[in-house]
C-alpha cells in the first residue's frame, strides 16, 4: 500500500491529467444531445452521395417549422370570436322602461291615446336593440372579423358584427325610428327615458373564446402524408430539393428519435465517448510532443480544457433552445484567448478539435464546421498586438465578414438564388462579433483565475511610472538605467529570432528588482570610491550578491507580478559562479566550495530566459571596457556567450545554435551604437 501511495505522488501530475481527461469527456457526452446520429450527411441544393435510399420504415413527412407556424398564425387571424348575451340586463332594461315610462310622459306632454302609442313605439324599439343586444364600442371594434358567435340561451348564433347595437350609436336609430313611426317630436322625450335606462348585455368572452381557439389548434396535422416502407426516397446523384429534403428530415428525425431507446442509449454514448476521446487524444499527443512546456504545467492544461468546456456547453445549450442562434456562439473567442496566452498553432489547432467535436450536436454540421475553421484561420492570422485597441476591432470585423460571405455561398449553393435569403442570419454573425468583444475583459478574468500574463499585462507592467520600478529608480538608480539597457538588447534580440519581444523587456526590467534591499553593494550604485564589500569576507559578500535574486523573487510576489515574469528573475543567472568574489576567496584559502558561490538556479528554460542572462551579462560586463573597437566588443560579446554555453547555462532552452549567432550579432551592433564606436579619420 505504501509503495502505491508513493508511486501516486510521485506521478501525481499524470494521474491529473487521467483525471482531467476523463472528467473532460464525461461532461461533453453529458453536454450532448440524448438522440442518435442519422448516419447520411446531405444538404437542400447539393447531389445524393450516396447509395439509392429507400425508407426503412413506414413514417410521416413532417411540416416545416415556418409551416406550422404559418397555419397557428391564419387560425388565431381567422378566428370567429365568442360574445356573451346578458339576459338579466335585457329583463332589467324593459322593467325600467314599464315602471319610469308614466314619469316621463304625463298628462302635460301627451294625451291618454297618444301614450298608449308611444308605450308600444318604446317597447318595439327595445325588442329590437336587445334581439342581439348592445355593446360597447371599445369591445365591439377590437373584432377585426365581420362574424362572430353570440352565446345566447346556451346556444352559440352566428351573426354579423353589424347586426350588434353599438351603445354610443343607439342614439341615433331611436330618432331614426321614432322619425318613421311619426313621433319625431317626442325624440327629446325619448331621449331622456332611454337614456337613464339602456344598458350594454354583450360582453367579450375571452374564455370560451381562447378555449375554442387552442380546440383549433389542436387540429393542426404536423405531419402531411406517409411514405411506406421500401419507397425510393432519392436515388444516387439526384439533387436535393424542396420534396425530397422535406422526406429526407423528417425520416432523420424519425430515425434519430427511434434509435433513442432504452437498449441502444449505452452503445450510443459509448459511441460518442469513442469519438470525442480519440479528439481530447489528439489534444494531449500534440501538447506532449510539440509544446512540452505546456503539457507539463497543470494549469495551463486545465486552462485549455476548461475553454473547450465552455464552448462546448455554451453551444449544446443554444442548440437545445432554438437551434437557429448556433451562430450567435463566439466560438472564435478560442482561439483568440489561446493565442493571446499561448501561441497560433495551438490556438488553431484546439480550434479545430472543438470545432470536430460540436459537428455531432450542431445542425447542417458540414456548413457549420467550414464556416468555424474559415473563421478560426482568419482569427489566428488578423489577431496581433492585442493589447491594440483597434487591432480587435478590425480582426472581429474580418471574421464577421467571412461568417457572412461563406452564409450567403452556402445559400447560393442550396437555393440558386437570393430570394428566399434570411437576413436574420447577418444579424446573428453581427451579434457574434460583437460578444467577442467580450474577449478583452475576459482576458483580464483569465489572468487572475489561472495566473496567466498577456500583452495587455505585459504593456501595463512595461511603464517605467509604476509604483515598483519608481521605487527601483529611486532606491538604485544604476541598477534601473541598467535594466533599461538589458531590455533595449533583450527585446532588439527577441524580435530578430522572433521571440516574444514583449516578455522579454518586462522580464529585464524587473529583473534586479532584489538589488533595491542592498543597492550600494553593486557597482552600478556606487556614487562614490568607497566599495562596502572591501569589509567583508568573499563568501559574505557573495551571499550578498546571490541573495538579490531571492530577495526579487519576494518583491515580486509582494506585488503580485505575475509568474512568467517571476520566472525572469529567477533564471537571468542561472547556476553560473560570482567569479570575483570565488577567485578572492580562493586567494585566502586552497580549498573552496564552489556551490557557497553559485546562484541557486534554476538555468533558463525558453528562448526569453536565454536572451535575458545573455543580454544582462553583456551589458554588465560592459562597462569594464576600456577604449571598446569593433575588434574588442565582438571577441568580449564571444567570450561572455561561450563562457555561459561552456557552463552548460542553455541545456533546457528550447534556442538553436543559429539562434544564439543571431543573438550576438544584434548585441554586438547595440554595444557598437551604445559606445558611439566611428571610423578614425586622418588628421
């Protein structure tokens, strides 16, 4: 048991990569859509690849979408409305006009013979408002139909919208009545009684209303005729139209939804678990073996599979709401985000795999994986210097651009025309680009989760007026002008082998930031004659030296640099001797221990670090030079470089010999223009 726990800690960043990987692909086949794969792959415009097809079964031809939405939409348009008829209102109405009828014609207006008339005339005009009855205006004019049904005595008439009497226009008909029947000049009579006692009786019922409309709606077929079993649905070479493509999705649907059961559902996950384990395979393989340095980091490994997560669920969730929004998915944020921390070729290349792995969710997959390389390609070649403003302005326009071109050829292709275009779609690849933009705050949130440094950090840290390196300029004005320096050759030296320039000038500034805590013990400091080491004993002194180095590692951590830069520090003298100081003690004493003289390492692990310890020991060294020629800065600059690839100083950087000749060519020509160095002319 014991020699198992040792063999697990001893390989406990493997065993975290077993645990990543397999976590990794357990949550994308979770992420994944519960339905089989219709195993054909076919487009509206292009030819049947494949065999002839015949139906495998009996199944319906399913509607469109559009379709269904089409008739719901005619059904609630055409809809009859349903009206009910208040019969106590009516009772009421003509009990009123009985009982106040004698108030308001009386012996001083009308004779007895007269009244009687009126009283008939009275009752034959309410007969007649209230056959179907009054409604008020504002409930009558929200009816755009011409029919409606009057729920009356439990029965449902069917009558024109005219044939109601709207309250506001009732008015009216009385005089026209009273007018007919000769009483036109009892009208202001009239009028008062009417008014104090109609009432409106018809209302809208809105619940028998939208009770009838959801009956109709059920009626709705979504389906419009059957293929039998055995019936060729398209044969080989034969183009994809309207007909068949409507045969050929409603039979993948058919498929997809039958292979779903209960006996296959464990041979279909295994199925995809297959798939997507071979794509995370080919993820690991590539870090192992072309970026090592990666691979080997656990953050930046759960970094990378943390993105493709994110992708990956993001997308599986718009295609489970409505997969008409897949395009609104930045999708090309992945790239973008992994070229800003790492590089291109893995920014493309992860791109690409996540791209492979959501052609089994997405819809017209073809399409959809052409589009998201395309425009992973132009993400990877137009994105540069980030920490630009407009430069990620620019690069989302170009990739909204090929989102839009490549749309509309697919369109082209599919219909062989323009007019049926959806417009919406632009609108999608206009809402992509912009939640790109998104990518710059998201930048800032990945650098303080994963402890990781862009150009955006890089340029902020490069200020000569931030508060740490004032300090350094303050506290040890030499030691600042030479990081100046080192970072001027440094970055002339990472551009021409095509190092990342930008890390390498904040790692040389901060690089001898430990120098601040003893300043006057470095020459670069030393305003005056007097050399506080000359009291002390070699080693003392010595220790004094190396010390800066840890001593800068615990600034930076104090204010929070982040560890690409921390690295710089920690490496820029590798494991390389104080040789003064060792030479001096050696003068005191036979035998000396050279590691009491060593910098504790570790030696310089990329290309940065490399440029960094070469171009911080040149420049030091440097100002020994007395009366520097061309002669004597090109055999110093050779013997400073030989010295630290004899002390095997290089070992672990990935950095070529050719490289290294590049390296000191370019530090030669800066000590050149540093010194001023010119032709002597003749007197």
């Amino acid at each position: 048991m014991r020699k198992f726990l040792d063999r697990l800690y001893t390989n406990q960043s493997l065993v975290y990569k077993y645990f990543l990987y397999l976590s990794t692909l357990f949550l994308i086949v979770f992420f994944f859509p519960k339905g089989g794969k219709f195993k054909y792959e076919f487009s509206k415009g292009k030819p049947w690849q494949y065999e002839n097809l015949y139906a495998p079964f009996d199944f319906s031809i399913k509607k469109s979408a559009e379709e269904v939405a089409q008739e719901r939409l005619e059904i609630q348009q055409n809809q009859i409305a349903y009206y009910a008829y208040d019969n106590a209102v009516a009772t009421s109405v003509f009990s009123n006009f009985s009982n106040k009828f004698p108030s308001f014609f009386t012996d001083e207006n009308s004779d007895a013979s007269q009244r009687e008339t009126l009283r008939i005339a009275g009752e034959d005009i309410l007969e007649s408002l209230y056959i179907y009855g009054i409604v008020a205006r504002e409930v009558i004019d929200r009816n755009t139909n011409e029919e409606l049904y009057l729920y009356k005595n439990n029965e449902a008439i069917l009558i024109e919208k005219e044939e109601l009497y709207v309250f506001e226009d009732v008015g009216q008909y009385i005089r026209k009545q009273l007018r007919q029947n000769a009483l036109a000049e009892f009208w202001p009579i009239y009028k008062n009684l009417f008014s104090d006692i109609l009432e409106t009786n018809v209302s809208y019922d809105r619940q028998l209303s939208e009770k009838e409309r959801e009956a109709e709606l059920a009626k709705i077929s979504y389906t419009r005729g059957n293929v039998e079993e055995g019936k060729l649905i398209i044969a080989k070479g034969e183009v994809v139209e309207a007909s068949n493509y409507n045969m050929l999705n409603s039979l993948k649907e058919e498929y997809e939804s039958a292979l779903w059961t209960t006996e296959n559902v464990y041979f279909i996950l295994s199925g995809y678990a297959v798939l997507v384990a071979l794509v995370l395979m080919m993820l690991f393989l590539f870090l192992k073996r072309y970026r090592k340095d990666i691979y080997d980091n656990n953050t930046k490994v759960t970094f990378i599979f943390f993105n493709i997560l994110l992708m990956v669920f993001l997308t599986t969730l718009v295609v489970k709401y409505n997969e008409t929004y897949v395009f609104v998915v930045p999708l090309c944020i992945l790239p973008l985000i992994l070229k800003t921390f790492f590089d291109a070729r893995l920014g493309l290349y992860v791109h690409v795999l996540t791209v492979l792995i959501l052609g089994f969710v997405v819809p017209n997959s073809f399409e959809y994986i052409f589009l998201q390389i395309i425009a992973g390609i132009v993400t990877i070649l137009s994105v540069s210097e980030l920490y630009k403003r407009a430069n990620l302005f620019i690069s989302i326009g170009q990739i909204t651009l090929i989102y839009i071109i490549g749309y509309f050829a697919f369109h082209v292709i599919h219909e062989g025309n323009i007019r049926n275009i959806e417009w919406l779609t632009f609108g999608f690849f206009l809402l992509n680009g912009m939640i790109t933009l998104f990518a710059q705050p998201l930048i800032y949130i990945y650098e303080k989760i994963f402890g990781l440094v862009s150009d955006v950090s890089l340029l902020e840290l490069s200020d000569t007026n931030s508060k740490l390196l004032k300090e350094l300029s303050n506290k040890a004005p030499g030691t600042f002008h030479h990081s100046l320096q080192v970072a001027n050759l440094a970055e002339a030296a990472a551009n021409e082998i095509g190092a990342n320039s930008m890390l390498v000038r904040v790692g040389a500034l901060y690089h001898d930031i430990g120098k601040m805590n003893n300043p006057t013990y470095f020459t670069e400091n030393q305003v005056t004659n007097v050399n506080p080491h000359d009291e002390l004993p070699p080693k003392e002194s010595a220790k004094i030296i190396i010390d800066h180095v840890i001593e800068g590692i615990e600034i930076a951590r104090k204010n929070k640099l982040p560890d690409r830069v921390i690295d710089f520090i920690r490496v820029h003298h590798g494991t390389s001797l104080v040789f003064y100081f060792y030479k001096k003690q050696q003068e005191l004493e036979e035998e000396v221990k050279a590691d009491d003289f060593r910098y504790p390492g570790p030696i310089p692990f990329s290309k940065e670090t490399a440029i960094l310890m070469m171009a911080d020991a040149i420049e030091a060294a440097s100002k020994s030079l007395k009366n520097p020629t061309f002669v004597i800065i090109n055999d110093f600059v050779n013997k400073i470089i030989a010295g630290q690839m004899q002390a095997n100083q290089f070992l672990n950087a990935d950095i070529t010999f050719k490289e290294i000749e590049a390296v000191k060519k370019i530090l030669k020509q800066k000590l050149t223009n540093i010194y001023h160095l010119r032709v002597e002319y003749p007197e």
